[in-house]
C-alpha cells in the first residue's frame, strides 16, 4: 500500500508538472503570437513609410530637376539681354558721337 501511496504521489507530482509545463507552453505560444503580430504590424507600418518617402523623394528630384534647367535657362536669357543691353549702349554712344 506504501508503494501504491508513492506511485500515486509520483504520479500526481509529474502530472502537476506536465500541467505547468502545457500552461507555460501556452502562455509562451500566446506571448510569441502577439509579439509577432506588433513585428508585422511595425513592419507594414515601415513598408508604408518607405514607399511614401520614395514617392517624395522622386517628386523632389523631378522638381531639382526642372529647377536647375529653369535657372540654366533664367541665366542664360539674362546674358543674353545682357549682351544686347551693352550693344544698344554702344550703339547709342556711337548715334551721340554721329550727333
């Protein structure tokens, strides 16, 4: 009876602890499923992000872009009118001196 007492007792101490055991695996296995929902969830997040920021990237690059060809074009109008402005100034001081 003593061994069937110690059996027993044997047996109820590794069924407590094949219960914790089952309990811990799932409170792990719950831990880890929300752990890796917030990884993905950040992850979209990240992705989102990214793509907003490349599209802003391209839209300002265009913009550099026509800016630079929009100043090039501004200063080259400018020596240009500068140019003439200096022909019309001599052509006048030679009209002056004719005078």
């Amino acid at each position: 009876e003593k061994e069937e007492m110690n059996g027993k007792h044997a047996y109820d101490m590794l069924m407590q602890d094949l219960t914790a055991q089952v309990e811990q695996s799932e409170t792990d296995r719950g831990e880890k499923s929300e752990s890796k929902a917030k990884k993905l969830q950040a992850k979209a997040d990240a992705e989102g992000s990214l793509s907003d920021t490349s599209s802003t990237k391209d839209d300002d690059v265009k913009y550099l872009t026509d800016l630079t060809s929009t100043c090039g074009q501004k200063a080259s109008d400018f020596e240009e009118r500068q140019q003439l402005r200096t022909e019309e100034i001599e052509a006048i001081g030679k009209a002056v001196e004719i005078l």
